[in-house]
C-alpha cells in the first residue's frame, strides 16, 4: 500500500502534468473504481493538487474536486495519445509493467483525456482503489478525511498526535501508528522504520510508552518519509520512466524488508514477526520486548 511519500510522490507527478489542462471526458472502464458522475467533469478545468494523508485531490473549476484513494495496487498514468520520441510518459504508484505498457489495459478502470490529446489513467489490479467527483466544499466533510489524524510533515504535528494517541492506551504501539486517525499517512514502512528510530518493541501498549519515546517515533516516522522522499520520491521512486528504469525502493529503509540483515545500529540480526495483521521488523536487541505486566 502507497503511504505519504508514495502518494506524494504521485501529486507531485500529476501537478507538473495536468495543472491548466481542462478535460474532455472521463471514459469510467469499471464503475466499482468511479463515484460520482463522470460526464460533470467534462469542460472543467484543473486548477490544483492537493493530498492529506493518504488521499489525493484534484481540484478543478466551477467548483469540483476529483478525490482518489490508490489503495493497494494503485497507479496513475500520463500518457500522450501520438506517442513519439518528445511525448510525454509518467507514470507512479503500484510498480508494475502497465506504468510502462500500452494503455488501457486490463487494470485500466478509468482514463481521463484532456484537451490536446493527452490520457491519464487510473489503473488498479485489485480495484480496491477509487476515484470520486464531488463539489470541493464537500471534500473536507467526507468521513474518511474528517476524522484523519494530523500530517506528520506539515507544522508540529505532536501535541494533536499525542492527544489522539492517549485515547488508545491498551492497543499495541505498531497498530495505533497504523492508524490513519491517529496521525495521517503512516502504513507498515513508516510504522517499523518510526519504532526502530525509538527504539520500541512494536508490540508494546501505547499506555506503557512515555511521551518522549512516543514523540521520538512520531519524529522517526517524519524522518524515514523526508529521506523517502528526498532520495527520489519525487523522481524514481515506486516509478517507472519511460525507459523501464525503477528507483531503488527501499534504499533509506533500517528494518522495513532486511530481516535476517545486521541492525545498522548495533549488528544484530533484524527479525521480522506478524502484528496488527502485518509483517512487522523490528531489532531484537535494540526493541526490547515489553516486560510482562506485574499485578
Ligand atoms: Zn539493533
């Protein structure tokens, strides 16, 4: 699943493409990944890309808004329709070969086309992923982006993180990271790389971890999705160009898929184990277990 610097990286991608470009029609290939009325779109303009958390928006005028969630397989296409050696190919999200083969194909679930002849495709294999078109002023009140927890990179994120985070004091540190009302666009990646930085068993209750530790994952967190971002996220990362080169995934990573590897802390092995339903890595030696609770 995308988290912040993945879907980040996809804004970035579609506000240098489509920012000015009105569209001509929304063709919607699997009704399931479009809400709304795709014929509203027809003639508006985009002026904007907006993403909170996990959730991407296009914005456009007259007052309409494309709001999208990639989910698991996720992506987002740029396409001209006349290919030739100057046009223009982009594509970010789920990395696999439709960011580079002939479009639509069988995970194309919606192409927009622009004026001028250029496509962007939404495609998701497992059509968990969706888009929606809905009046701007209404974005803020959808459920989803209502209760989300603040932005780990935008402002000072931790007394709003710290006082949602208290109201779940018995569930398991790694799950409440996980979750998007706690604090926004943290997935699995960014969960074990924030608790490797602290220095925190991902197992261990929220209720028994102190604020400076809690505050030092939430900054681990922030740090991991920085240097994410900074080592491509903008330009190779979880992308492909137009000539099949793909950006080193997971270069920044200390646990997140290096288990069995040496702790770049202290040499230990990394070890990986299952928690909140997800593959979860964490240093044995550095990420104490919790200590079991004394009556
Ligand atoms: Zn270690």
């Amino acid at each position: 699943m995308p988290e912040l610097p993945e879907v980040e990286t996809v804004r970035r991608g579609l506000d240098q493409l489509v920012v000015g470009r009105e569209i001509t029609k929304i063709d919607v290939f699997e009704p399931k990944s479009f809400l709304g009325q795709p014929a509203e779109a027809s003639g508006h303009r985009v002026t904007g890309t907006r993403r909170r958390g996990k959730v991407l928006m296009i914005d456009l005028d007259g007052g309409l808004t494309l709001v999208g969630h990639l989910k698991m397989t996720g992506q987002m296409v740029y396409r001209e329709t006349a290919p030739g050696p100057d046009a223009t190919r982009w594509g970010a999200g789920h990395p696999n070969d439709s960011l580079i083969g002939e479009l639509p194909d069988a995970s194309s679930r919606l192409a927009i086309h622009f004026e001028g002849g250029s496509t962007l495709y939404f495609n998701d294999q497992r059509k968990f992923g969706w888009l929606a078109l809905i009046p701007t002023d209404q974005v803020a009140a959808i459920p989803l982006l209502a209760k989300m927890g603040p932005e780990p990179l935008e402002g000072d994120p931790w007394p709003e993180f710290r006082r949602r985070i208290r109201r779940h004091q018995a569930t398991s540190v790694k799950a409440a990271l996980l979750n998007q009302e706690i604090v926004a666009g943290i997935g699995n990646i960014y969960a074990d790389e924030a608790l490797w930085h602290a220095r925190i068993h991902p197992a261990t209750r929220v209720g028994d971890i102190s604020d400076r530790k809690l505050k030092s994952a939430l900054g681990g967190a922030a740090q991991a999705m920085r240097l994410s971002l900074e080592l491509g996220g903008s330009t190779d990362r979880n992308y492909v160009d137009a000539e099949g080169r793909r950006g080193a995934y997971l270069d920044f990573a200390n646990v997140f898929r290096r288990e069995g590897q040496p702790c770049k802390r202290c040499q230990r092995p990394i070890s990986k184990t299952r928690l909140a339903g997800r593959g979860t890595h964490f240093c044995p030696a550095c990420q104490r277990p919790p200590r079991p609770r004394t009556v």
